[in-house]
C-alpha cells in the first residue's frame, strides 16, 4: 500500500483490461467507477485540489474497493491498492514523481507546456478540450491510472494481467444480486446482463 514508482505508458503499450460493472462498463460520462483501474477523477481524493474539474467520484471508488476486498479478503494486491488509494495522495505522488505536472504557484495541473518540442509525455499520450481560441489543449487529470502491485515471489505485479484477481472479481460480482427476466435468446428466465 504504499507508492514507490510510477511512470507514463506509452499509447503502443497502453491496452488494459480491468474489472467493470454493468453500469461502468456501458459509462460515456458520469459517476460510475470501474472497480480497480479508472481516471484519476475516481481513484484520487486529492483530484479536486489539483484543479479536476469534473465530479470526483472517489468515494464511490473506495466503497467498490472495499465491498470486493470484504468479500475477498485473500487478494494482497487488491488490499494494497485499497490502503495506497485511501491514503488520498494519488495526483500528489503522481506529481511529485513528474508524471503529472502542476504549477508551482496554484498547485493546479498545468493544461499546456510552453516548450511543446519538449514537453512531457503526459501531454503528448493525452486528449483534451480546446481553449476559446480553438487551440487544442490535452488535460492531466483525465489521466487513465492502471497499478502495478509489487508482492515478494510474485511473478505478475500488473493487476490488470492477473488471471487470480480477474477471477475474484467474477466471483465477487457474481454473488451480488442480479436482475431477473426473461432471456429473448433461450426464452427461460434468468439473470439479465
């Protein structure tokens, strides 16, 4: 649970599966978090104080973290990332390990970098909105945070590559109550995706 490292993944490396909800995995905006790996607006307390603009969904993060991790208690990775995040210092880590990058006045993320041949990675990896001249302008708080979870004899630190905890998810998930109706394929009732 506690940060050592992090770094930017590059766009060629950058596919994740993780863990989703039926809410989440059908979210286009709004307040439903995946319940591992998601945007900083879900996984950081402290993603307002840098400036995040839209709603901060943590709590509802924290509260998936840790209703998996009561059903589950066996997942040491899922327990190290629920103790890191519920310290609240994700963007602050992320900052002070110059993934992210804010201003030394405000302590807001920066929106642009003055030096564009040579800015960071973050801002060459990351889309954005457009500012009232029509000049795009990527945005670090919709940064994407996937953990990599060190464990001593433990081959696999990516979460999002660990079969075991993909399988706890199912079976955690599985167990929670589901709709019912009736399937239009098998014409049976049954629980509804």
């Amino acid at each position: 649970g506690n940060f050592r490292r992090a770094s930017v993944v590059p766009r060629t490396e950058a596919r994740t599966i993780i863990p989703a909800t039926e809410d989440s995995a059908g979210r286009t905006s709004g307040t439903t978090p995946h319940p591992l790996c998601d945007k900083l607006q879900y996984v950081a307390a402290d993603y307002a104080r840098f400036g995040g603009e839209k709603d901060a969904c943590y709590e509802d993060y924290l509260l998936l973290l840790k209703q998996w991790l009561e059903a589950d208690g066996s997942q040491p990775k899922l327990k190290a990332v629920c103790t890191y995040v519920s310290k609240g210092e994700v963007v602050s880590d992320l900052v002070k390990a110059s993934v992210l990058h804010a201003d030394e006045t405000s302590s807001k993320l920066v929106n642009e970098w003055p030096d564009k041949r040579n800015a960071p990675e973050i801002f060459k990896l990351l889309a954005g909105g457009y500012d009232n001249k029509g000049k795009h302008k990527p945005w670090q708080a919709d940064a994407f945070v996937r953990w990599s979870v060190e464990i001593p004899g433990d081959p696999q630190p990516e979460v999002w590559l660990d079969n075991e905890l993909w399988q706890s998810w199912e079976s955690y998930y599985g167990s929670l109550e589901s709709r019912q109706g009736l399937c239009f394929v098998t014409g049976s009732e049954t629980e509804l995706a």
